[in-house]
C-alpha cells in the first residue's frame, strides 16, 4: 500500500548540525533501546509518538509561522475561473488513470468492464497496478485489473482485495456495514 501527500517544506534541517528535537529533549518520553538503534523504521509506542508529535507541534508553531493568505495554493474563489477549474479536474482524471496504452489494453481485456462489479461506463473505468506501479515493465496487462474508480481508491488503500485462489473479493473489517461493502460482488471474467 502506497500513501501520498502533498508537502510543503517550510523549513529544512542539516541533520550533521542540528535536529528537530535533540536527543536530550526526547530522552524521557523515548527508550533508549530506540534512540540507539542502528536502523531506522523502528517502532515506538503509540503514548511515545503522541508525545512527539505534541513536542514537534510545538518546535514547528515556533519555527515556522502560519502561511500568509499570499502564500498559500488555493487560489481565490473567482466565479470566471469555474471553466478552467473544470478543464484541471477532467485533466487530473485523466492521469490518474495512467498510461493510456495501459489503461487500453485492460479495457480489451475485460471487454470495456469493471473486473468487480461488471460496470461497463469507460469514463469511471481506471487501469489498477496490482503490484504498484516501478516504471514501464509494471504496465503489463497480468499486473492490472480495470476497476470502478471508487474500487480502485479501496484497492489502492488495501480496503479490498481479490483473493487468487478463489477470485473473490474480500473486504477490510474496516468495511462492514459501510455502503463500500457490496455483499456478494463478483468479478467480470477478462476477455481471452
């Protein structure tokens, strides 16, 4: 599972000189087991990281004030811009379809429907990387499903899978009892 977001640096940090929080301001809230680990990704407490998210908080409100209204990327709101508004929304649809020859080809595959639900509109039809997407050779028919695009934001955020062995759908608990968790979903069959 992969997970994006926008970023904004507001500030910057020479680890070889300095940190965000020293080593002395953390040592009573983090173990030392952690603060000497020679690997990074390590795992602390839930209680821990609230805390450091609390002291970062804190070091952020002073190092780096609110952004002005001139700074900021939403744009002000400009009854003449809808159209161009519009026009940016269709075009991010259309990337985050991906690559076109991809894209084409899972819609011959599945014969122009939705591999979960069968739904057979083009325009909410997305070209999904089973294994996600590491350049050109990942753009394979074998490492794509064409799903819905609300099933594919599901697939993307492993909220849904299709199990191999069986080629159904299972669902995150996360799921149940939602509207997003169609009881009995069955996959349209590709094309041969």
């Amino acid at each position: 599972m992969q997970h994006r977001a926008l970023i904004r640096f507001t500030a910057l940090v020479d680890p070889t000189k300095g940190f965000l929080l020293a080593v002395p301001e953390i040592a009573d809230i983090v173990p030392p087991s952690v603060i000497n680990a020679q690997a990074s990704g390590n795992k602390v407490a839930d209680d821990v990281a609230e805390q450091l998210d609390r002291r970062l908080a804190a070091w952020i409100a002073e190092a780096s004030p609110p952004l002005g209204v001139d700074q900021a990327d939403d744009e002000a709101f400009d009854p003449d811009s809808i159209e161009e508004v519009r026009r940016r929304a269709l075009r991010a649809i259309r990337v985050r379809r991906g690559q076109p020859a991809f894209r084409a080809a899972l819609l011959q595959t599945y014969a122009g429907r939705c591999a979960i639900t069968g739904c057979a509109v083009p325009d909410v039809l997305e070209a999904a990387h089973i294994v996600p997407y590491q350049g050109l050779l990942t753009n394979h028919v074998t490492n794509g499903l064409l799903l819905r695009a609300d099933l594919h934001t599901l697939f993307d955020c492993g909220l849904i899978a299709v199990r191999l062995d069986t080629r159904r759908v299972v669902t995150s608990p996360s799921l149940e009892g939602s509207s997003l968790c169609e009881a009995g979903w069955q996959g349209a069959a590709p094309s041969e």
